[in-house]
C-alpha cells in the first residue's frame, strides 16, 4: 500500500506558524523548530503553503521564481535542514506547485512572453470571468496587449500548450525532488487548460454544487476550465514525479474526478469540505467520494472557514471523529486540532479575497503573541489565553489529545467502507469490525452500538442506546 493511501498530512501556513527570527512572520526555521509537534500529534506528512519568492499580491500564489525560497521565508538551506529534519522524524515533505499561472513579475512574463495566453484581438476575446471577480483579461500596459489572469491581474495563466511550458515545469518538479520532496499538492489544475478557440462560456443552467463567487456563479466554465486535454499536461508532470505523491486541487464536483485520477494519486474532497454540517448532507458528499477511494478527506484551509467557525465549538469533537475515521488520507488544518476559529483579519486586509481570517498565528502558549513570535506578529493571534497547544499537551481529555488518540486509531480501520442506516441526525458507517456513529444534531438520537466504544468524542457519547448531542464513537461490531 502507498504510504499516503491512508496517511493523515498537516497543512503549514509558514507564514502563520512559527517565527524564528522575531519579525512577526512565520519562517522555515520556525516550521523544523515545531518538527516535534507534528511528530507527537502523529501525523504521516506536512504540506508547505508556498514557500516561493513572491510580490505577495496572492500571498505566495503569485510566483516570481520556482526554484528559489522567499527572503522573507528563509533560504534553500533552510528549506533543505527542513527537509531533513522531518526525515529524521520519519515526517514526509510535499510542497505547492502552482502550475495554472505566475506572478506578472516573473522573468518568464518579458522573457517568454509565447508562453502565455493572449487575446487575438485590442480587448477581451470573450466573456471569461476571473475567480475573484471581474474580467479574466486585462491589458499589459508595456505592450498594450490583453492577457489571460484566471485569478488576480498580478497572476497571468501560462500556455500549457506550449511544449516550453511543460518542460519548463517538470524543470521545476526535478528541482524539488532532487531536494527531498516528497510529493505536491497541485494548485488549481481544473483551470489548467483553456479552450483553443477562447469560446465564450454558456449561462449557467444550474447552480453549480461548490461556492463561486459573483459573476463566476453566473457562467457555466466549460471552455475556461476543466478541459480534457488538461490530463495529458498534467501526465507530463507525472511522468518526471515518479512515484512522489500528486495532490490535485479540482475545483469541480465529486463526479468530475476520475479523469483526473488517471495521473494523480490524490484530489481533494471539495463537496464534502462545504457539505453543512447535517447528516444528510454529509452522507451524500461521503458516497460517491468514498467510492472513488482516491481522495483528500479535508475539512478546512487557509482558503475557507476554519472547522470551528464552520461547525461551531459544540462540533468540533465529532468532525474530528468524521475526518480522522474515514476511508484514504485526511488533511488537517494547522490550528484545527486546538479548535482555532476564524480572526478578525485585518484592516486594511493583506488578502483581498477576504482570507486573513483563515491565516492567523498558530498559537502555542498563552501569552500574548501565543509563543509564535517575539516581535509583532504580521496578524494578531485570535485567543491564545482560551486556546493553546500548551494547554491542550497537558489535559488528557482536550481536543488536541482527541485528534492524536484518532490518528493513532487509524491503522484499525483500514478495512472497508460503507454507510450506515442510522437515525435522522447520525452519520453512521462501517470500517471493517467497526462502527462510526455520528450526531450532528443538538438532541440525542438513537444508536445501535452494543459495545462499549473504543474511541468517543466524550465520555458520556454512548449511553443506554443513545448517542449524545454533537456527539461520535467508534465501537466494534456485536458477536
């Protein structure tokens, strides 16, 4: 079995997770420092938000150059003492690759000006809208042409079906491997492939199942994104990975994976990181995920809510139980396992998509700056007198325990998956010899476990035939 088919992976926002130097700005250095955390928490993996040199109009997500680490971050020789460090505690590496675009700032963009997308006429060629909102054109004032930004002006698309282009990346994949990545989580890649014609994209005809923002609801993105010939580029950068893992951010509905599945290990679970948090709802976001057995169970990120503000403080036990107990790998949120909510974010905010709010500190004591920097941090923590992994390391019965009491229940549960008749309110499922119960309400609801559980939410989650309220366990099977 791929040591990542049931592997739990921690994401790290390094901006927001360690300060080494006192800046106020999380660093690599500070991530090998907090090695030992990820370590004890249990965790397979960590995943590297970008680490690039950037102009940070998309905090990283604008790069000006892929073979080199931000100033601001550290240097190679950090990341590479990183590395090695997680090695040592048998901790695996996957960085982001952002392959659907680059910073307007790169060298590429004057140097190799073939390798992007251009209008054929003075003007937008056709009604593509960006991610964020606006025309998915503008106008290059050196040159006076239009090119094509699928996100911010500051982030033009590449040409994938320029061959430079392909060679050019796997370039980039060679160089992070032979540095000891272990995999990569791949940013965007629906949006890899444009039509070759620029065909406008039709009205939408129904609401499409994931969040879209403005004008983008309004389309149906058929010829802006998810193209077919999107698997052949990306069989391109399989083909140099080898046997590194491959993550796939597909923003499309569950059904549109498989394709994608053809070259990637992995894609991320999108309809069930937005399911509410209802039973209903949740069980039919699980089926047809759980069928394709190949996907990134996640909860939160440094895009959307985190799982605190999402479900709510009374439900964060039981979605702790529901990521953790779920068949293939799961991403954990840094922050998450101590039930960090959404900040206030900033005034005026660093990100204009709205998300410093996802991006505050990790807080690891309760002091002010909640030990993540000595110096001013770049967002002010959010509660770190209420919510700390200090505090959490020494209450047996906290959240962080929790979490680290389910990753190390996981290897029980690698047999099997199927749902569960439960009572209105429960998720429930089979894992082998085991049964997962859920409530996801705010009542006690019926539940069929004979047994005593072997892991619980709380102490009082099983009783009498009744689960309790934002509750979950796990029990054996009865005879």
């Amino acid at each position: 079995m791929p040591w990542w088919e049931q592997a739990v992976v921690y994401q790290i926002y390094p901006r927001s997770f360690q300060d080494s130097d006192g800046d106020g700005v999380g660093d690599l250095r500070g991530v090998t420092e907090r090695l030992d955390h990820l370590a004890w928490l249990g965790v397979d993996a960590l995943w590297l938000s970008p680490i690039y040199p950037s102009p940070l109009a998309d905090f990283g997500y604008d790069v000006s150059d892929y073979t080199a680490v931000d100033p601001q971050l550290g240097s190679l020789a950090d990341f590479e003492e990183l590395v090695a460090a997680a090695d040592e505690r048998g901790l695996r590496v996957l960085l982001d690759l952002i392959l659907c675009h680059t910073s307007i700032e790169h060298p590429w963009f004057r140097e190799h000006p073939d390798w992007y997308i251009w209008s054929p006429v003075d003007g937008p060629p056709n009604n593509w809208v960006a991610a964020f909102g606006g025309p998915a054109w503008s106008r290059d004032e050196q040159t006076g042409r239009w090119y094509l930004h699928s996100f911010y002006p500051e982030q033009p698309d590449l040409d994938w079906r320029n061959h430079e282009v392909v060679a050019a990346m796997q370039d980039v994949v060679r160089f992070w491997l032979e540095r000891g990545v272990d995999g990569f989580r791949l940013d965007a890649i629906d949006k890899l492939i444009k039509d070759d014609r620029l065909r406008n994209d039709p009205p939408a005809t129904a609401t499409f199942p994931l969040p879209l923002r403005g004008e983008a609801a309004t389309l149906e993105h058929v010829y802006s994104a998810h193209r077919p010939e999107a698997i052949a580029a990306l069989a391109a950068i399989r083909s140099v990975a080898g046997d590194a893992l491959l993550v796939g951010e597909v923003f499309q509905p569950t059904s549109a994976y498989p394709p994608y599945l053809e070259v990637l290990d992995l894609v991320f679970a999108f309809e069930f990181l937005f399911a509410p948090w209802d039973a209903e709802r949740l069980r039919a976001a699980i089926a047809p995920a759980a069928e394709l057995r190949r996907v990134a169970w996640v909860m939160s990120n440094h895009d959307f809510d985190r799982l605190a503000t999402r479900v709510g403080p009374d439900n964060l036990r039981a979605a702790a139980l529901l990521l953790l107990t779920l068949p293939g790998a799961a991403f954990v949120y840094q922050g998450d396992e101590i039930g960090l909510a959404n900040g206030p974010g900033s005034d005026p905010p660093y990100d204009r998509a709205g998300r410093d709010a996802m991006r505050h500190p990790m807080q690891w004591d309760a002091s002010p700056s909640g030990g993540f920097t000595t110096g001013e941090p770049w967002l002010p923590p959010v509660d770190p007198a209420e919510r700390n992994v200090e505090a959490q390391r020494e209450n047996p019965d906290s959240l962080l325990h929790l979490y680290r009491r389910l990753i190390a229940a996981r290897g029980e549960l690698q047999d099997g998956f199927g749902l569960l008749d439960a009572a209105d309110g429960v998720v429930a499922y089979e894992r082998g010899e085991r049964v997962v119960a859920i409530n996801t309400t705010a009542n006690p609801r019926p539940a069929s476990a004979a047994n005593e559980p072997d892991i619980a939410t709380h102490p009082s989650a099983l009783a009498e035939g009744r689960i309790a309220p934002h509750a979950g366990a796990v029990t054996r099977k009865s005879g």
